[in-house]
C-alpha cells in the first residue's frame, strides 16, 4: 500500500508498508508530482460556484422590485430561488455518478454552459421587445437551466481537491472551494439592493450577472483540459476504497447516526436558505430598506465564513466533530429564536445587524464540521455520497420550510412603517414557526446523536496495525473497517 505522506511529510498518514521501512529506491516512487494548473482548475470551480450563488439569489434581495416589473406576485418571485431546490432534488442522485463515470472536466463544462445559458436567458426575457411584456416564464426558464447546474457544481469541490491537489493542500483546497458559494451570497446581497432600486433597473442587473458567466465559461472550456492531471498527486488518488454507490446508499439507509444527521441537519440547511430567501421580505415590513436587508445578509455571511474557518481549524487540531456540532447547533437555535422576535420589531438596526451576526457566527460554521462528522459516522462510504444525500435533504426541506412559512403570512391593512411593494404581509407567525422548527431539530440531535468516528478507527487500524477499537467497541462495524 502507498502511502499518500510522501509528498506532503505528514507522518500520521504513513501506512503500515511505509512504517516498517520502505527502501529508498520505493521512497523515490512514493513522491508524488503536483501540477500547477491545479489552481486553474480550482479558480475556475470557485468562479463557477460563486457565479451560480448569484444566479440562485439574484432576485431575493430585491424582490418587490422584481415583482414590479416581472408583474407577478411575491410568491411567485420565490419561486424563482425555489426552483433551485425543485430541481436539484432529483438530479443531485446522478451527480455523483457522473463525476465518477464522465469525469471532471466534462461534468465542470456542462455546469459552466448551462450556467451560462441559464444568465444569458433571464437577461434576453427582461429586453425590450415590441408589444411583449409577459417576462416571467423566460425569466423562470433561464433560471431553471442555472439550477440544473448547480449539483453538477456544488459536489465538485471535495472531487477536485482529491484528482488534483496533495494531501497537505486538499483540505485547504476544498475549503477554498466550498467557502466560494456563501461568497456568492454574499455579493447577490449587496449587488442586487446597489443596482436596483427600482423596478426599471432588473434588466441591467440581469445583465451584470449574466456577464461573468460567459467568461468562466469560456475559461472551463478551454482551461480545463482534463479530469485528472497527468500522474496523481497522491496515492489516494490512484484508487478509492469507498464503497460502490449503490451499496454505500443502503449502507447510509441503514446507519442510525447519519439518519439522524441527515434529517436534523438538513433543517439547518433549510432554516438557512429560508433567511436568505424571506430576509428582505420579512425586514421591509418593520420599515427596513432593501440596503439594510442586504447588509444584514451580508453580515450573516461574513461572520458565518469567520465561524467556519475558526471551528474548522479548531476541530481539525481536537478531532471533537461531535461535542462541536452541538455546542454550536444550541447556539443557533437561539439565535434564531432572537432573530425570530427582534425582525419584528421596528427601528432596531443595531439589534438586528448584531443578531443576523451570531446566527451566522453560529448557525453558518456548523457545514464544515457536519460535512466532516458525516463522513466520520457513515465512513467507508464515499464522501459525496454522504453529502448528496444530506444537501437532497436540506433542499426537500428548504422547499416545504418556504412553502410553509408563505402559507401561514397573513395580509396588513394597515402598515405605515412598511417599505414593501404593494403587498404587505405580517410574518410574526411564520418566524414563530421557524424558531421552533430550529429548535426542535436541535433538541433531537443533541439528545439522539451518538457516533463512533469510524474513519479515524480505520486510520488508526491502518496506521497502527491494532484492532484495539473495534474490540473495544463491538462488532458492529468491523466489517466496514476491514474494507
């Protein structure tokens, strides 16, 4: 067996061949050769990413103008960031197996044209025509095809840092690549309230996002040339030891553990795309603006992006993935508790700002770390296995979270302070709903959530040569760490 330590001198990977003392003449063959297009390649997936989190919210921090000038209801403009998790649902089962099947490159370039496409769409069905004015089903076209690329986009990044980056660079890689979408966020929060303050600006807020798109397409195209680089760079690259995919889904189907982390995680997801989508819809009624809606969500990312790279590092030193994830998921529920009750509340900037903060401090710095426990709880699985069934999760519950919280606002006669559209609705019983939710989920994973962190048990097997954990701990997964 290789060991993947050669290149990157990190003596805890070293396997039980490397151990014992391979020749130097086997050393030479262990060095593993790492090419520099390799951050081609990742600048392209991080563009293709944060270009596709534009698409996706576009259209939610402005939504009332928006719904002016596409002439349709609030609910309908939902939808256009809904439909992102409509279709994900069921193409995210076939992602994984295309990136094994087709490869990289073609899965990164199909992603990158139906992105394009999809941009290009949405700004062609805003352009002044003679005579037509029904914009939105182009509109929801446009968008739908960028939301068939979003699982050929948003899997990639743990399969790029695997083909291309050693084993000292690929945790760095796939966080650089994961952090890339919240970025995303982050600029459609600020772009979308700066370009268009009022309803005759969509178009050429279409068009700046649809822009950027052509070019990262055009580098995809051409600058990846293929899936993988000539040799690997690391020996974990040369071979997978996960499980087929089909047999790793009823290994996971089976696992008490990731089941209860699917379902309570993926409510974190969805309690988080819910903010995202409803924020500047449930501010604008307590006479916030569309600019400080933005604000707050850009602060609900910035933070979330400083929480996730201070519990990962924190974490990756401790190995405490578990004791983590709930401290942090009790935090959150609290937070959004606060947030549920001071949104309603108007002339509260700061205690608004300060709370969109800690929910994003807390709630947002939890992906990292669950992503990583649940390949701890479901291992030899693959790791996009694992994390397509828990993103299927968070976007069927994102979808009925929305539809839920639509359906329960009721409509304001009268609202002095509001700075919505024509349509003003009270959201005190939705966010009541949401915060209860969060805090359900929450209390289910802290008191139900036990695992052993059966990766680190196989590395220690391998490292070591001992079998002391699995004795320790039963049989029940010694089959799946002699695999």
């Amino acid at each position: 067996m290789e060991s993947p330590a050669e290149a990157s001198g990190d003596s805890q990977t070293v396997s039980p061949a490397v151990s014992a003392g391979p020749s130097p003449e086997l050393r030479k063959l262990l060095v593993f050769k790492v090419y520099k297009r390799r951050w081609l390649v990742l600048l392209v997936l991080c563009l293709l990413n944060c270009s596709n989190a534009t698409l996706w919210l576009t259209f939610a921090p402005v939504a009332d103008q928006s719904a002016q000038f596409l002439k349709v209801t609030l609910q309908e403009i939902n939808w256009l960031s809904l439909v992102f998790m409509v279709v994900a649902i069921p193409l995210s089962f076939g992602t994984t197996w295309m990136l094994d099947t087709l490869g990289l490159r073609i899965t990164l370039v199909l992603g990158s044209w139906l992105n394009m496409l999809g941009a290009l769409m949405r700004y062609a069905g805003t352009a002044s025509l003679p005579g037509y004015t029904n914009y939105f089903p182009i509109v929801m076209l446009g968008q739908t095809l960028a939301a068939v690329a979003q699982p050929l986009i948003i899997f990639t990044p743990t399969k790029v840092a695997a083909l291309w980056f050693p084993d000292h660079q690929r945790a760095t890689a796939n966080m650089i690549a994961s952090m890339s979408n919240p970025l995303g966020v982050l600029l459609a929060n600020i772009i979308s309230p700066m370009m268009a303050e009022t309803s005759a600006h969509i178009p050429i807020l279409l068009l700046a996002y649809a822009v950027p798109t052509c070019i990262i397409c055009f580098l995809a195209t051409v600058g990846i040339r293929s899936s993988a680089p000539p040799t690997p760079p690391s020996a974990s690259a040369e071979c997978s030891g996960s499980e087929p995919y089909v047999q790793g889904i009823k290994l996971l189907l089976k696992n008490k553990a990731y089941l209860i982390l699917l379902l309570c995680f993926g409510s974190g997801i969805a309690v988080f795309t819910c903010f995202s989508t409803l924020l500047e819809q449930i501010l604008c009624v307590q006479g916030y603006s569309n600019d400080f809606a933005g604000l707050c969500g850009a602060l609900f990312i910035v933070f979330g992006v400083i929480g996730a790279g201070a519990l990962g590092l924190y974490v990756d030193k401790t190995k405490k993935f578990i004791e983590a994830t709930k401290i942090n998921m009790g935090f959150t529920a609290l937070s959004c508790i606060a947030f549920s009750v001071v949104s309603l509340m108007p002339q509260q900037k700061a205690a608004v700002a300060a709370v969109c903060s800690l929910f994003g401090l807390f709630g947002f710095s939890i992906y990292p770390v669950a992503m990583e426990l649940s390949v701890e709880c479901s291992y030899p699985v693959g790791e996009a296995t694992s994390a397509g069934l828990i993103f299927i999760s968070g976007q069927v519950q994102s979808v009925l979270y929305i539809i839920l919280l639509q359906a329960l606002t009721k409509p304001l006669t009268d609202s002095p302070l509001s700075t919505c559209g024509d349509a003003v609705l009270s959201w005190r019983v939705p966010m009541m709903v949401m915060a209860g939710l969060c805090s359900l989920f929450t209390c289910c994973f802290l008191i139900f959530f036990h695992t052993r962190y059966r990766r680190l048990e196989a590395e220690e097997q391998a490292m070591y040569g001992t079998k002391q954990s699995n004795e320790s701990s039963g049989s029940e997964s010694d089959p799946l760490l002699e695999t």
